[in-house]
C-alpha cells in the first residue's frame, strides 16, 4: 500500500501535469497543465489506465524484489 505510481508529463523540459496514484487524478503545474489536468481527469477511461498501470507494473515488480 506504500507504493505510489506517478507519470509526469513534460513540455520544454517543464514539468506541466502529473499523475498521482495516491491521489487517483491528475495534478496541472502550469496553466496549460491545469487545462490538461482537467481534460484528463474528465476521462473515466485515462484515469482507470493510469490507475490499472499500478496494479500491473507497481505491484509486480515489487514481488520480484
């Protein structure tokens, strides 16, 4: 329960936008961040993607060590 996945994504060497496993949505940075956040996050299918990404590459790998 101690492992949290995140994905950030960047423009121009800036980060914009993150995803959060603990806090099951997306995070914008900048104000296109926050207008991609929101996009993103008013997509059921993104955030059960990101949230199954946990599950499956997370928690697996964490057995192996």
């Amino acid at each position: 329960n101690d492992i949290e996945y995140i994905y950030s994504h960047y423009y121009n060497m800036e980060e914009i936008a993150r995803f959060s496993s603990s806090l099951g949505k997306f995070v914008g940075y900048t104000e296109y961040g926050l207008k991609q956040a929101n996009h993103w996050n008013s997509d059921p299918s993104e955030l059960a993607r990101r949230k199954a990404t946990k599950e499956t590459v997370c928690k697996h790998n964490i057995d192996i060590d």
